[in-house]
C-alpha cells in the first residue's frame, strides 16, 4: 500500500504542477455536457441524439440532466452508477469481476486440452490466484502481479478476448513466450489517455484523502471480492487531488421521456447493480433493456439479437419500449 501511494502522489503531482494544472478544477464531466450543448447551439439545431457506453453513460445522464429538453433520442449503454466514476464505482468493479469470471472459466475449461488451465471452472479460479501469487513474487515478460489482474479484467469484458487471454494465461504458466506483442495490454497508451482519464475521474468527486480509509478498504474488498477486491480498492492520484470546482450533478427524473438503457447481467466493468441504481434515480425518464449476457458494452456486441433490435427500433424510430424488458439468452427475433 506504501509503495502503491507512492506512486498515486507521483503521478498526481506531476498533474498538479503542470503549466495548466489550474485548469484541474474545471475537467469535468459537468463541463464536457456544457461543451456539447454549445456544439449543438452552434449546428443549429434545437435537439441532438446520443449514445454513450461506459464513462460516456454517464456524461449522457448529466447532459440529459442539465439540458433536459435539448435531447432526441438517448441511449445508455452498460451504464455508470448516478454518482459517475467515484471511489463507490471504482470498488464495484471487483464484484463486477467475480460476476463475469465463471463465463471465462467455462470456456478455458471445455478447452483445457489446449490452455491446461484446469478441465473444471473451479480449477481455472485456482489457477488464477495461482498465478497472480507467482506474478506477485516475481515478474515474468512484463507482467506483474497487478498487470496480470488488470489484463485479465480488461479482457474479460469481451466473448472475442476469451481465446487470446487463455494463451495468455497458458504462456506465463509454462514460461513460454507470450503471443503476439510482449507488452500487457494497456501498457501502449500515450501519455494524453492517462492524462485525460485521471482529469475527469478526479476532478468530477472528491475522494478520500487518508491512506488509511484506503488500507481498510483494501483489507475488506481483499475478503469480499478476493479476484479483485484488493486492487479496485486500492489508492489513486485522486486522493492527492485539487477539489473540484463545483458541486456534482445529481441525475433525477426531471424532464421527458426520452431515455433507453441497455444493460448486460454479467457486466465486469459497469456491473448490473450500479447500472440499477441510475435507472432508479431517472425514474420515468427511461426505460430500461437487461440482456442476459457477459462483457461489457451491451448493444451489436453480444448475440441477443433481441435486445439489438429494441435499441435500433429507438434509434430509427423514437419509439420506446412501454416498459422495462429482460431477454434472456434465447429470444425471439421480430
């Protein structure tokens, strides 16, 4: 944890002291809807449609919230919780993990001849404590421990990744070269994704400050969600962060109905649960599609030909679904 908030307040100073580091305050999610709606005032035209995934769920809920009457046709899909990407979100992911693990581990399992990860899904979970212990240890190809837990979560969240993090897995096991690029996905960013991602996550909330607060959260999720519970939990630049410059928006019903969400049940990185409670604090305002399906970003990326359907019927149309609507994994298509 030490070494962990080490770099945490590295990494936020560096932010902090920049030639435009008093820009901090204002890099946030609130001022991103304002932005687009100057777009739209600038097009000439009286309302704008929208779709946002992931972070973008939430930047679509604050403009719908701000600018209430200014939106067409507005789809959300695999939906932040209303508070945006918080510390609460953040630790939410390890539980979001937990959930989508057993789709991976049935797939490396009915392929254990080729991956020997284990011929059962409950070998395949040992095997990744297994191996991240070893990683923990000692790093091999530019893996670490952390990196290995954060590839394996960054993979989770697509069927079509399945095969490629077997091998992954199957490579540092039996110490063989790892296939295609030997660096840990998310190890090619430029400096402008990191650099953006921590302006709005730590400009939008305020985070804990106390390294404290952070060890018990790490102690508890490390017992609840021992996947991925420890490293969710764990300290970021945020804590060593300006305040921002106003008061988060809060997501209400407030204004027409003119919102679909679209949600899988087994979501690693925005998990049902969260996206639940944003549909709760909308209300009226939407209507709500759940695809009983795993990854994360739900609409044309899954095989629920049913759901795709109701959000394209929207999209074209304007006509919402009368209710809320589950499909499970055999659905009719019309």
């Amino acid at each position: 944890m030490a070494k962990q908030a080490a770099t945490a307040q590295r990494l936020a100073t560096q932010c902090t002291t920049s030639k435009t580091a008093s820009l901090l305050p204002y890099i946030t999610t609130a001022n991103t809807a304002r932005d687009m709606d100057r777009i739209r005032a600038a097009l000439g035209v009286p309302k704008i449609s929208y779709y946002g995934e992931s972070y973008g769920t939430y930047l679509g809920a604050v403009y719908a919230t701000l600018f209430p009457h200014r939106g067409d046709r507005i789809v959300l899909d695999s939906s932040l919780p209303p508070e945006g990407y918080d510390i609460g979100y953040l630790r939410s992911q390890s539980a979001g993990f937990e959930t989508r693990f057993p789709d991976f581990a049935k797939f490396a399992a009915a392929a254990h001849h080729q991956y020997h990860l284990g011929s059962t899904p409950a070998a395949v979970r040992a095997k990744y404590f297994q191996l991240a212990a070893r990683l923990d240890d000692k790093s091999m190809q530019g893996y670490d421990g952390t990196a290995f837990r954060v590839v394996t979560a960054g993979m989770l969240r697509a069927d079509s990744d399945r095969a490629d993090l077997a091998a992954i897995w199957h490579a540092l096991d039996t110490n063989q070269p790892l296939p295609g690029p030997n660096t840990p996905r998310g190890g090619a960013y430029t400096d402008n994704y990191p650099a953006a991602y921590l302006g709005v996550i730590c400009g939008d909330s305020r985070w804990p400050t106390a390294l404290a607060t952070y060890q018990h959260n790490v102690a508890v999720d490390r017992v609840r969600h021992p996947m991925y519970g420890a490293f969710a939990a764990n300290i970021r630049p945020c804590a060593f962060w300006p305040a921002p410059a106003e008061p988060k928006v809060r997501i209400t019903d407030r204004g027409p109905s003119d919102i679909v969400m679209v949600q899988n049940t087994r979501d690693p990185a925005t998990p049902l649960s969260e996206a639940l409670r944003t549909r709760r604090a909308l209300g009226e305002r939407a209507r709500m599609v759940t695809l009983d399906q795993g990854g994360h970003v739900a609409y044309l990326t899954g095989s629920n030909a049913c759901g795709n359907d109701v959000v394209t019927d929207y999209l074209v149309t304007g006509q919402r679904p009368a209710h809320d609507t589950y499909f499970g994994r055999r659905c009719r298509r019309r």
